[in-house]
C-alpha cells in the first residue's frame, strides 16, 4: 500500500508538522516559513491521518521528554520505521 501522508521537520525551527505527499511546498505553522518537502528531514510515512496524528502526538513527547534521539530520520522514498 502506498503511503499517503509525511511527518517532516521544518527546515527553520526544527518542528514536526504533516503532510500530503505530493505536496511540493509547505508553511510551517509554528515559524511561518514556507519550505520545499524536498529540503525537509522526513521523519515517518504513514497509510493514513489517524496514524500520522497518533505518530506525531508520540514524538512531540518523546520530543517534550527529551527522548528524540530514538527517531531515525528518513530520505524521501524510504519506508517508514515501525
């Protein structure tokens, strides 16, 4: 099945935020900055917007905990981690 939405990290403030894929630009809500996904780290691809929602919610508090050190970044084309 083919992934449909990325959790990418702004290239300017560092945060997660989702995505369409596909989607070629996108503005970060937390700094305002407009980016190419290209640029961005992609940190996950999901199925769907329930999972992207509940995978964000875990690694803004693992981020919050200071645990983001357990996350591996992807390349773009990569498979998402489990």
């Amino acid at each position: 099945m083919e992934k449909k939405i990325i959790i990418a990290k702004c290239v300017r403030c560092g945060k997660l935020l989702l995505s369409k894929i596909g989607t070629k630009t996108k503005m970060c809500p937390y700094c305002n900055m407009r980016f190419s996904l290209d640029a961005a780290v992609i940190v996950a691809r999901l199925d769907s917007a329930r999972e992207a929602k509940i995978m964000l919610a875990e690694l803004k508090r693992r981020r919050a905990q200071g645990q983001m050190g357990a996350v591996r970044p992807q390349k773009l084309g990569s498979e998402s981690f489990s």
